[in-house]
C-alpha cells in the first residue's frame, strides 16, 4: 500500500510545517478526499491514542465506515464486498464457537473460496502490509467495514445466535443454569409450609427440638447481621487515579438492555455520551426486543455518533435481561464489557476508574462493581428508605466483601469485566431473573476475584409501593434461584471458592431471606409472648425460644441501622431520622416482597415483572447539574471574564 507525504502540524497546531510525514496505510487512500489537516490531525490523534488513524476519523464524523473501507481497498488493490446479498459464509459447521471465533477474527471464507476481511485501524494496517508483501492474494480478498461484516453474520446465522444466547450456558454446564429448577418445585412448596409453621410449632409445642430448629435458624440470622457489623468495621482500600495514558486504555463496549423504555432515550444517550472515554475506543451496543417498536425508534432518532449501534435480541427462550446481554456480547468488541441500565447516569469518570482498577488487580480480577446510589430518594417514603439500604449494601457491605475477595452478589448494572472472563464462564443464565447475583458466584467459582470502586451510578428508584413489590420480588427470585443452583452442589462450592467464601454466600443471600421470609412470623411470635405476660412457671423451651428470638431481633436491627447510618454519612444522604422510624414498616414490605418471590418461583420461575423508568418527580443529581451548567452558560458569555476556564483538551 503506497503512503502519501503531508505536511504535519506542529505541537502548537498553529499550521506551521513541523515535518512530513507519511500518511499511516489505514487512511492513505483518503488522501485528496479530506482536507490535509484533517487527515494529519487523525493521524496524531490515533498515535497519541494507540488506535487507527480511520478510527479517528471515523469518530471525529469526517468519513463514514464505507469511504474509509472503499479507500483502503482501493490503496490496497482489492475489492469492497458491501455483503448485501453475499451468500452465508462457507463454514464447515454452524457451531456457536465458529460463528463467534469469525465474528472476533473479522474474516470469513466466501463459497467461492474469496476471503472476505472487515478490518480497522492498526489491524487493517498490518493486513495492508501482508498484501503489500504478497500482492498475488490481492485477487482472492474482499474488504468490507465491520458494521456491514456483523449485520451479515446476524442475518445469515440468526437461529445459531439466538440459540446460543438463550440456551448457551445451559447447554454447556446444565448444572449451573436456573433452567434445571424444575425438579426443585415440590421442595420449594414444602420449605414454604415449614417456615409458615415452624413460628407456629415454636409457640404451641415448645420442646428441645424446636429449640434446635431455633438455634440453627438463629444462627443464619446472627451470622448475617455479624456480617453487616463487620462490615461497619472495615475501612475500604482507596481507589486508584483514573487512567489517563491513551495507549494503555482498552477497546470498551458496553451494553445497554432495554425494554419498554422510549421515555427515558433521550437522558440515557445524554449520560452515555457524557462518558469521558475515548470514542474510537468506546463500543456501545442498545439491544431491544424484536415487538419493542417505540424504544427503537426512539434510538434511532436520538443516535447522532459512530460507535453506537442497536441490537435485536432473538425471540427464542425466556424474555429476560440476562439473554438480551447474551445476544449482545457476541458482538462485543471490547476488552472490557461494562453493563448499565436505562435509567441510569454513570460518573463520566466511571470507565477510565475502571481501567485502573483492573491494571491494578492483574489478570485474576475479571469484574469491577462501581457503587449503585438512588437519585429520586425525595419522590416518596419508599424512596428514601431504598436509597438508605442501596446506601448500606454498596458503600458499607460490598466493599467488605470484595476487600477480602469473598464471592459478592453483583449489583444489576455499573459492572465491568474481562470479556475474556465473562465468555470462559458463560456469559449470564437467562433462566435467572437476578443474573448479576448468580454471575458473581460464578465468577468466584471459576476463580476470579470482583472489586467495588468509589465510582457512583445514579438510578432511580420505583416510588410507588406497587412498583416497589413487583422489583423486589423479582430479585428475591433470583436470590432464591441462585442458592438453588449453587447450593446443589455444597462440596464442590467449597472447594471452589473455599469455605469463608461458602459461608459469606450463604449468609448473605440465604440469612437475608430467611429475614425477610420469617420477620413477620418471628415478630408476631414475640408479640404475642409479651401480651401474656411473664409466667413464673414458664417451660424452660418456651423461655428459651422466646430468649432467641429476642436476641435474634435485637442484633438484627442493630446491625441493619448501624449499616444505614454508616452508608447514610458515606454518601452523604440527609434525613437518618426520618429513615430509622419506618424501617420495621419497610422490613413487612420485604417479608411481603419474598414471599411472593417464593410463591412465583414455584409457579412462574422465569417470569420477568418490568420495572417502569422515567417517573421520577426529583433528582439532587439534576439540580446540582443544571446548577453547574447555569455558572457555565454566564462563566462563557463574558459575565465574568476571570473565572472562564480553559478548555481541556480531550484524550
């Protein structure tokens, strides 16, 4: 491939010739298309950024895929293959693993025995420099952009993607997929009628057996409020910078599910466009449901730059998130995979922060958990005391766990991970409706380590109690199914993520529902025994039932208020008087969130309740927002020319 001389600006980019220097091959057809400064500019860019000089373009909006990738085929001698109504791929086996190896690879073989290549940047670089070296295959290849080399893999190998998003991990490790649950219905209908009876039995017919029951329940309560008190105790390891070296910076991708969600477009391309993250280096990929029809074009209408491209999951097996994410990362081009939701608005610092984090934790850290804070917390009661527990679950309870590597369940978005890592261990179970917790047992199990960062996401929070109930739920039943599943298989638990790790999971998840599942009854229980009154011939069962049970509630509480303050002051959040009062209300909501969680894992395991964004009537993030962008609009219009501030130039 031949190399134009231009003329290189110089490091004050005032136009002065600095030198010449020859174009980089990925760009050099351009030459006479483009402005000369444009094209030495991109050529900066992309070596200050360890990328591609198209890429830069591309990015910058001064040429589109199809000009780049014609341009090359031309300086290379070769042609450009739009795929329109190419024929499938003369694959010997329509394998997942192929089709996903020829999606990674970029190439596949035509039946005609042609090679079609989709290549960017410094790849397409060195492909240009093998045809230069051995003009003689210049006959046999066919450029073509990567956008248009995807959209063909989807059309020609849609029933092998779909069944491998909805069906992969299943087929591969059954043992480990919510989807074998079956069988566990008629144990699940009698753990539901023993814990409805078990206060019962206590109460009426105390004896030493149900004083053993007592104390083995007692015992999984105690330990998850010893949990949350340790985790009172425990001071998190500070965050490193954000990474700012260019060429250290990995290709991210980040996936976005939505369903039902037209409303909220507009601030979710807004926050992800706020990203401080280079965009030729940044993939970002909208998957929606084939009959969502508003959401898409609501994208569709909103998507004004390069990078961002709009995925359709497959109709096939269960409609859940966990698939649509599935159906996504064959796609994924990054090293780094980050998940959000539509409501959500990440610090824009939040993948660079990263980035260190996983350069700091070598290649055993594959997933990196940026905290999750309620923004709307002033919209209604329910809010405020969802904001105070996500206060207390990631800025006290998380960071504890991942400090001391046990296995932690991952909050629904704001998580980052070693692509590599996420496809070794299957992606996510589509039959699990909370996929982030079972995917960080998964992860432990296979021996990667999780961290939480300081970093926040801001979500917003159902307000309604109706609301509310249908999303707890729905996490209780994965909760619920994630114990399921890994617990089948105690022993080999233990040998995978060693018995600190066993135990921390289980209590947990597990002394979590067993709190929200027994609370009402326990409390009843207790309620009832002061009623009567002190009996100075009291059975020695019964007093000590009602003793361990009062201990149980005493550390219980204890431990969950010293959490929510201690979460509280962390994120700074107004109001712990006006929190404490309703926690035992909020606890009854739990209890009544985890047992319809139980009653529907038993009859619709998978069925997937969606929670309504875009009703949010306050936000602190949207006022201190528009605060600082009003200072910004008069700071720039000369009102108060000492305090303009210079522009800092992007990297």
């Amino acid at each position: 491939m031949k190399r134009t001389g231009l003329e290189r600006l110089d490091s004050a980019g005032n136009g002065g010739v600095a030198a010449m220097l020859p174009l980089p091959a990925e760009i050099a057809g351009m030459a006479g298309a483009l402005d000369p400064r444009s094209l030495a500019h991109a050529a900066l860019r992309a070596e200050r950024l360890g990328v591609g000089a198209d890429e830069a373009l591309l990015a910058a909006g001064l040429a589109t895929p199809d000009q780049l990738a014609r341009a090359a085929a031309r300086q290379a001698g070769v042609d450009f293959l739009p795929l329109d109504e190419t024929p499938a791929p003369a694959t010997a086996r329509k394998r997942p693993a192929d089709i996903l190896g020829m999606l990674r690879s970029g190439m596949c073989r035509l039946p005609g025995g042609h090679l079609v290549i989709a290549a960017r940047g410094i790849r397409l670089r060195a492909v240009a420099a093998k045809l230069a070296e051995r003009p003689e295959l210049a006959g046999t290849v066919h450029f073509t952009t990567p956008e248009r080399f995807a959209g063909h893999v989807r059309k020609r190998f849609a029933a092998e993607l779909a069944g491998h998003a909805a069906f992969g991990l299943w087929q591969s490790w059954p043992a480990l997929s919510a989807r074998t649950l079956g069988a566990s219905r008629h144990l699940l209908v009698g753990l539901a009628l023993l814990l409805v009876l078990l206060p019962v039995a206590m109460r009426v017919l105390p004896s030493p057996s149900m004083v053993v029951v007592a104390l083995v329940l007692a015992a999984l309560l105690l330990g998850w409020s010893a949990l949350r008190i340790a985790a009172c105790t425990y001071v998190p390891r500070p965050d490193p910078p954000p990474l700012r070296d260019g060429p250290a910076l990995p290709r991210y991708s980040l996936l976005v599910p939505l369903y039902r969600e037209a409303r909220i477009v507009p601030q979710l391309i807004e926050a992800l466009e706020a990203l401080d993250y280079p965009p030729e280096k940044l993939q970002v990929l909208l998957v929606v449901e084939p009959d969502d029809r508003e959401t898409t074009a609501a994208l569709a209408a909103r998507i004004r730059r390069p990078g961002f491209d709009i995925v359709v999951a497959p109709a096939l097996g269960p409609r859940t998130k966990p698939k649509a994410l599935n159906a996504a990362l064959a796609f994924a081009t990054g090293d780094i995979v980050g998940i959000y939701d539509a409501e959500d608005i990440p610090d824009p610092q939040q993948l660079r922060r990263a980035c260190s984090a996983f350069r700091r934790g070598g290649p055993e850290l594959a997933c990196v958990q940026a905290r999750l804070a309620i923004d709307n917390l002033a919209d209604s009661w329910i809010t405020r005391q969802f904001a105070a527990e996500y206060a207390a679950h990631f800025d006290v309870v998380l960071p504890m766990l991942s400090g001391f590597d046990l296995p932690l369940p991952l909050g629904g978005t704001s998580n980052h991970f070693r692509r590599a890592a996420l496809e070794r261990i299957g992606g996510w179970d589509p039959y699990n409706v909370t996929e982030d917790a079972d995917l960080g047992v998964r992860l432990a199990r296979h021996g990667f380590r999780t961290v939480v960062i300081a970093s926040t996401t801001d979500e917003e929070a159902p307000r309604s109690a109706r609301a509310w109930l249908c999303q707890r739920s729905r996490w209780y039943k994965g909760w619920m199914q994630t114990l399921l599943v890994h617990g089948r298989q105690p022993l080999q638990l233990v040998r995978q993520t060693g018995l600190t790790g066993a135990l921390a999971l289980a209590l947990m998840l597990g002394g979590n529902l067993a709190a929200a599942l027994m609370h009402p009854f326990f409390a009843a229980t207790l309620v009832l025994g002061w009623l009567d009154g002190v009996e100075a011939a009291r059975a020695p069962a019964a007093a000590m039932l009602e003793g361990i049970g009062v201990s149980v509630f005493a550390v219980g509480y204890g431990a969950t208020l010293a959490c929510t303050a201690l979460g509280m002051r962390r994120r700074r959040m107004p109001g712990l008087w006006r929190v404490i009062p309703l926690v035992p209300l909020y606890w009854l909501l739990l209890s009544c969130a985890a047992w319809r969680a139980l009653f529907q894992l038993i009859v619709a395991p998978q069925r997937w309740e969606k929670t309504e964004h875009g009703l949010a009537r306050t936000s602190r993030r949207t006022r201190s927002r528009y605060g600082r962008l009003a200072v910004r609009r008069l700071t720039n219009s000369g009102a108060d020319p000492r305090r303009r501030s210079r522009a800092r130039a992007s990297d």
